[in-house]
C-alpha cells in the first residue's frame, strides 16, 4: 500500500465505481463521506466530504490532499438511485453504504464498489 503522501495530489481516500453489467466506469455516482462520532452510550456520522465520479467513475480528490484522517470508522455513501435514473435503468438497492475502519498510519485507502443493477461488491484497493 502506498502512503497518500507519496503523491500530495491524491486524497487519503479514493474511489472507482464500475458498472459491470455494462463494463463500463459508472459516471457521475453522488459520493458522501462521513465519520463515526461516538456519543456516550451511542454514535452518529458527521460530514466530512462530498463529491460525484468522474466520467472514468473515479474521485481522486473526495478529501483536499494535506488532510490526514485519524484512527476511526468512516462511512461512503454511494447514492445508485441517482445513477440508475440517469441511466433510465431501475435498481434493486437504492444506495450503499461502505462502512470502514483506518488505522493511524496516514495510508491512501482506495474504497471500490463494483455495482450492477441487482447486486454489489467491494474491497480494499491500492
């Protein structure tokens, strides 16, 4: 794994989301990043970035380059909704949620979502 500051031009935090029923990138995917809070006896998600794919249906840039995320669990939210409509297509799940645990090393952590109209899949990437 590389470190996201081997290049001071990527976020810490990078995704790619492929449409494989088409094989093709999935363009224009609304992405919301959060942040696990805990709160006493419970936890909520607060907002920490926000932006759409590509048309190679990446976002390189989700978090501005000089920030470091601490230790924690974050959370991407995929809105499929948004791209199944643009795409005139009907999908089964309306979004997906990626829930994830970094550690403190400062690393780049590429969050993948492989979708089809009917199922998904991810993994850690480099």
């Amino acid at each position: 794994m590389s470190n996201a500051s081997s290049n001071p031009s990527v976020s810490q935090i990078t995704t790619h989301v492929l449409d494989t029923t088409k094989g093709l990138p999935a363009q224009y995917v609304p992405i919301t990043l959060y942040q696990q809070i805990e709160e006493a006896a419970s936890f909520s998600w607060k907002l920490l970035a926000n932006g759409k794919t590509n048309e190679d249906g990446r976002i390189a840039s989700l978090l501005d380059p000089s920030v470091k995320l601490p230790a924690g669990v974050y959370r991407m939210h995929f809105d499929t909704q948004h791209y199944f409509k643009l795409n005139s297509e009907k999908g089964f799940y309306p979004y997906v949620d990626i829930v994830f645990e970094l550690d403190d090393s400062g690393q780049h952590y590429h969050i993948p979502l492989l979708l089809t109209a009917y199922g998904y899949s991810t993994y850690r990437g480099s």
